[in-house]
C-alpha cells in the first residue's frame, strides 16, 4: 500500500463516519436535468457512449475526469479535469479549490464510475452535497446513496446500464 493512500483512505472513513444523519435527495429520472459523472481518463472510451446516452435523454451532463500524476492525456474541455499533480496535495487528498470546483456542479444525480482505487475522486463524491449519489460497492468503499453490485467481470458499461435501469425504475412521491 501507498503511504499515500493510507491518509486519504483514513480521511474517507473519518468523513463516513461524521455523515451518518446525511438525508439523500433523490428525484425521479424523468425530473433530473442535470448529471454529473465522474470517471478516470483511461475509462474515456467506455464512458463516452454513457454521456451520449444521457445527452440523448435530454439530460445537461457534467463530466469530471480524474487524471492520475504522470498523465498528459487530454481531454474534452468541458469536463472538469482533476489532475493528481496538481488537485491534491502531498496526501493526496484534494485541494480546496477542486473540492469548490466539483461542488460548484449544480448535479441532480451523480453517477460514480471509478474504480475501487480511485481514492481521490471517493473522497470528492463523498463530500458533495447537492446530489442523490449513484456508484458501484465494493469492499473499499460504500459512499453513494444508492449501491449496484457487479460480477467481477462486469465493465462500465455494464455498471452504467444497471445504474440507468434502476433510476428509471425508481418513482419517489
């Protein structure tokens, strides 16, 4: 394990801790406008055809890319890029001006499909408050209101096809 990882990992369970009275805000599908994504840049191809699919239903789509130290990938530049190097600091934790950044995303829904790993972009979902938080369990973590757990052989796509299904299904009074 990354020393690294080992403080963030400590403060994302410090903070689940402390949001235990959280209330979820869950719309409907058919009333959200606005979802926000958040995924890492090598999932780029996998998720593009998801913020088709949503833009197809009429839905406003803000997409936020974690891109990892190293990575000189670039990406659409609507999205908001969250780059290691420069969005977190020596704990990898991120930074205030990021965490104002994806907070400042007026989301309805938010969708998470990182991985597992992607400790940055957990701690990012879970502090943010405006939004009825959507994502994949795993053993690492439980930070989303809604949880869909996947065989292990299951990608993206199939993540976002069982997050859509249940959404639509959902009815809140």
């Amino acid at each position: 394990m990354k020393l690294s990882n080992f403080f963030i990992k400590r403060k994302i369970h410090a903070m689940m801790t402390e949001r235990s009275d959280k209330r979820s805000r869950f719309r409907s599908f058919q009333d959200v406008r606005n979802i926000g994504v958040v995924f890492h840049v090598k999932d780029r191809e996998e998720v593009a055809p998801c913020l088709k699919m949503l833009e197809e239903l009429h839905k406003t789509v803000y997409a936020c890319a974690y891109i990892p130290a190293g990575k000189k990938d670039e990406t659409d530049p609507a999205w908001l890029q969250v780059r290691e190097e420069e969005d977190t600091d020596s704990k990898k934790i991120p930074t205030n001006e990021i965490c104002e950044r994806f907070n400042a995303l007026p989301c309805d829904i938010l969708i998470d499909l990182t991985r597992a790993d992607n400790y940055v972009m957990h701690y990012l979902v879970l502090q943010y408050t405006g939004a009825f938080k959507v994502g994949s369990r795993s053993a690492a973590r439980n930070i989303c209101d809604l949880t869909v757990v996947m065989s292990e052989g299951d990608g993206i796509r199939q993540l976002f096809e069982h997050i859509l299904f249940y959404l639509r299904t959902i009815r809140s009074k």
